[in-house]
C-alpha cells in the first residue's frame, strides 16, 4: 500500500469554481502533514501545514482527520494562477527522517 | 528569508561518468534530505542524513549513490556510475528538527540529463 495516496487528476475547472482535494495516509503513528504546490519544473514549496483543527488561509482551507488518516485541502474562488500540482506530504512517523509525498494532483483553472 | 541552495541547475552527463550535486542548506536546520523526481512522476525520497550519518535510504538510494556533508555548510549527492534512468530532477531540502509542525524547505533542484 502506497505512504500517501491523492487522485492524480487532472482537475479542470473554471475561474471563480471550489475545488477540493483529498488525501490519505497509511501511516498511523504520522504526526505532521502538509499540501505543497509545484508549478511545472520548479520545487515543491509550502502551500499550508494541516493541523488537527483544521486551518485556513484565505481561500485555501485545510482539513485532517486522524480517525480516518485523511486529509483535505479547499480552494475556494480559484484564480488561473491556482493552476499547479498540489502535493499532499506527511511526516513519516515519531521523527523527521523522510516526508512522504503524494503523487499530486493536477489542477487547470480555465478562463 | 533564507533558502536552499543548489548547484548546478542543468547538468548533463555521459553514461557511466560520475556526478556531483551540491546543496546548501538553511544554515541552523538539522535535517538533510536528497529527493528526486522523474518528468512528469511523483517526488521520490532518496536519503534523510542527520548528525553526519544517514538517517533513512529507500531502496532507490542504492551504491551508486552516497551524500556527504564535507563542511559546515555543504550537503552533496554523488552518483558514482550514472546510468540514463539517473536523468531526473534532483531535489535538496532540509528541516529545522526540531519539534512542532516543522515543513521540509526545498531547493530551487538539479536538473541531471544522462546521456
């Protein structure tokens, strides 16, 4: 079984839609977890850790349930430049030996 | 706002030669890790170091590959017999250790071309 598992996509969607992403994890004993955005050819960067409460960060909300090791991300009003693959990464275990990523997922906002 | 750093950006190499890749890390992170990502798959973990040795490898990270923190500063992959399955985008990234939600800082990446 696959660490991390996300739908590969891609999501096409128009200006001004919702989209949500999901994501699980086979990793029980997981204590960080984050999205991470990757535009074509460039490195993953931060797009928002998930905590256990939930977060949210203008239009981007962030969402975890450990009960069910899945975790999910909302963009609401998407912008073109939303366009990008959205990685969903956790740390794997009790320490920081290795981040797991997803496979990502595509998403095209159109005009 | 401090980053990762790496070099070359673009290397390319003939089958067989060995290869170098360099990274700086964000200078008081604890953790060091080396990710690769063949066009268009997913983001593979190679190797995590911490404390001058490795902390965990995949089996990717076989003995064709070995990292080395020479100095205070740099972290390096080299692969010692590059194969043209090696050709991929290399990533270096790094973490402060230390408790908390701490994400993993990535490298702008090497782009190694096997030929």
């Amino acid at each position: 079984r696959k660490e991390v598992e996300q739908d590969p996509g891609p999501f096409n969607v128009p200006e001004g839609a919702t989209v949500a992403f999901n994501c699980t994890y086979s990793n029980s004993a997981s204590q960080s977890f984050f999205w991470y955005r990757q535009d074509c050819r460039k490195e993953p960067k931060l797009l928002m850790s998930v905590y256990s409460s939930g977060n949210e960060d203008g239009r981007f909300t962030a969402q975890l349930n450990r009960a069910s090791q899945y975790i999910s991300l909302l963009i609401r009003d998407s912008k073109l430049s939303d366009s990008a693959t959205y990685l969903c990464v956790v740390n794997g275990g009790e320490n920081f030996n290795k981040f797991y990523f997803g496979s990502g997922t595509k998403l095209n906002v159109k005009p | 706002e401090p980053e990762v750093t790496q070099t070359p950006s673009h290397q390319v190499t003939q089958m067989g030669q060995e290869v170098i890749l360099r990274c700086v890390p964000i200078s008081n992170h604890l953790y060091f890790y080396w990710y690769r990502q063949i066009l268009g798959q997913k983001v593979e973990f190679l190797v995590s170091f911490y404390n001058n040795e490795i902390s965990e490898k995949s089996e990717i990270f076989d003995d064709q590959f070995s990292v080395e923190r020479p100095d205070g500063s740099n972290f390096t992959l080299k692969i010692r017999s590059t194969k043209l399955e090696d050709s991929a985008m290399y990533f270096c990234a790094s973490n402060p250790g230390r408790g908390g939600w701490t994400e993993a800082f990535f490298g702008q990446g090497t782009r190694l071309t096997v030929v």
